[in-house]
C-alpha cells in the first residue's frame, strides 16, 4: 500500500487494513511456534476476561473496544483487518502486540534491536466493496493460499470451524451469500491475477 494511503488519524467505529514488515525485510516468523505465538497475543488482549501473567500481573484488556476481521501471517510480515470500536484502542492493541512479540523474539533467538521495519501502517477502509477486496488480498497472499494454516481464510471457508473469540468474520460474511460464495469472490481473483501473470509473461517473450 502506498505510504500517502495510511491514515494519519484514526476513527473509531472504523475498519482498518493493517500491516508490518520486518525490519530490512528479514523474516519475523521462522517456524510454527512463532506464528502460533504471535496468534495467542490476541488471546491475551482481546479474550473474554483480562488474561493474568505467570507473576500475578494483569495484561492491557482490549476486548470490546477493538475486533479482528481477517488476517494472514506471512515470514516477513503481516496483515490484518480490525474493526476499531472506540479510540485509541488500535493503537493501544498494536503497540501491546508489536512490542510483546519483537521481546519474545528477540529472547528466542538472542538477538537485539527492532525486530519491525516501523511502527506498523493503518489504512482507513471507508466502503463495503473495499472492505471485501481487502479481505481477499489479505487471503490470496499465500501462494498455496487454500491450504495456508496462518490466515483467518479457514474459519470464511468453514463456519463450523471453531474461531477464536478476538476474530468476527461475521461482518464480511454478511456481504455474501453464504461460505461458498465468499470462497468463489477470492478464487475468481486469483484466477483473474493467473492469467494476468501469465500475459505478462508471454509479453515478455515477444
């Protein structure tokens, strides 16, 4: 996304597309417990009852003032859609995350500095059509994206799936049909972007 599209000041009863990379695009997720870790932060900020550290201490509580939509876990970066309820609670949500996984990171793999490029990047959504395009990037970045464990596209595919209670695909489901319109929404744009992909290739060729 283009830098001049972040918001510059937030709105509450708004979505936003978020996203951060790693800094100097260095991987941020190396295996399965680093994405998993990452996902069980939104279980410590945003569950039910404010989550309790090992030492007695009580975490931010966010639940109720900021929603999950959509997200998608890639090596070097992430993106999610949350629904913001009331200000500042993005910000407050993000800053929790951000600087509970780069300290968890960092003690990993006995590293230091800024694990993100930056503070992360919030684009405003404004419309229901740019609210569903952008739920289906966030799925299609995956190349293997039917299949890819660390995106919220298994709990749109299959509502029966058990969805962790931060995460409300409901709002975007809303838009559709039913499940199986929605999954064909996001096929028939990665088929549109295939056969785009492959005329720039032949292109190439002539």
């Amino acid at each position: 996304m283009p830098s001049r599209n972040v918001s510059k000041q937030q709105l509450p009863e708004s979505y936003y597309h978020v996203y951060a990379r790693g800094s100097n695009k260095q991987k941020i997720f190396i295996d399965s417990t680093d994405y998993n870790y990452f996902l069980s932060l939104f279980d410590r900020y945003l569950s039910k009852c404010q989550a309790i550290s090992k030492t007695g201490e009580a975490y931010p509580h966010y639940a109720g003032k900021v929603n999950v939509v959509a997200y998608c876990l890639m090596s070097n970066h992430f993106h999610l859609l949350v629904y913001q309820k009331k200000l500042p609670y993005l910000e407050k949500l993000m800053r929790s995350i951000m600087t509970s996984y780069s300290r968890y990171f960092n003690l990993r793999y006995k590293r230091t500095g800024s694990l993100f490029e930056s503070r992360y990047k919030a684009v405003h959504i404004d419309d229901d059509s740019y609210l569903q395009h952008i739920t289906r990037y966030i799925h299609l970045n995956p190349r293997r994206w039917e299949q890819y464990r660390y995106s919220s596209l298994k709990y749109y595919k299959d509502t029966t799936n058990r969805q962790p209670v931060w995460l409300n695909t409901k709002p975007i489901l809303d838009l559709f049909e039913d499940t199986d319109e929605y999954m064909q929404f996001v096929a028939d744009y990665q088929e549109q972007r295939d056969i785009l992909s492959e005329l720039k290739y032949q292109l190439a060729d002539t």
